[in-house]
C-alpha cells in the first residue's frame, strides 16, 4: 500500500461527498497543512490537532470565505478519505 495521498483523487471525493468546489477544497487543505506543519510532536513523534482549533484557523484566514461548518465538512470528508486508505487515524 502506499503512504501517498492522491490529492486530485482525494479532493474529487471529497466534493462529491460535500458538493464544495474542488478549489474551495484545494485552499481549505493548504491552511490546514500550514497548522499541521506548526503543530509540535509529542515525545513519541504524533502530533495531536484540536478540530476545534483547526477549523478556527482556517475560517480566520482572509482567503477563506467559507463558514465553520462548511470547513469542519471539509475536513471531516478527508479524515474519513485518509482513515478509508490507511493514512490517518484518531488517538484516543
């Protein structure tokens, strides 16, 4: 299996579950990798993202017209997308 995400495939699935445009989707995904990339890793090299947190990050930047829970759909469709491939998972 491959640790690479196909982001054409992944963005495609991702506006046909929430019928958001692709582009909508495209910027939502840039900011959210830009928190990801701040995010400090715990001792055993995970990173731990707040929702709450992500979302209100997003929805503050200035090219980012979309409301929370636009965003929070957005962003809950890749997780099940990325957690469906074997990429992602929740810590409990």
């Amino acid at each position: 299996m491959s640790d690479e995400v196909n982001e054409q495939e992944m963005v495609t699935v991702i506006s046909a579950e929430t019928k958001v445009d692709p582009t909508l989707i495209r910027l939502v995904l840039k900011h959210e990798l830009a928190f990801i990339n701040k995010a400090k890793a715990n001792a055993k090299g995970e990173v731990d993202i707040d929702n709450d947190d992500l979302v209100d990050y997003v929805t503050s930047q200035r090219d980012v017209q979309l409301d929370e829970l636009t965003v929070e759909t957005i962003l809950d469709a890749e997780m099940d997308y990325l957690m469906d491939k074997g990429l992602a998972g929740y810590i409990d």
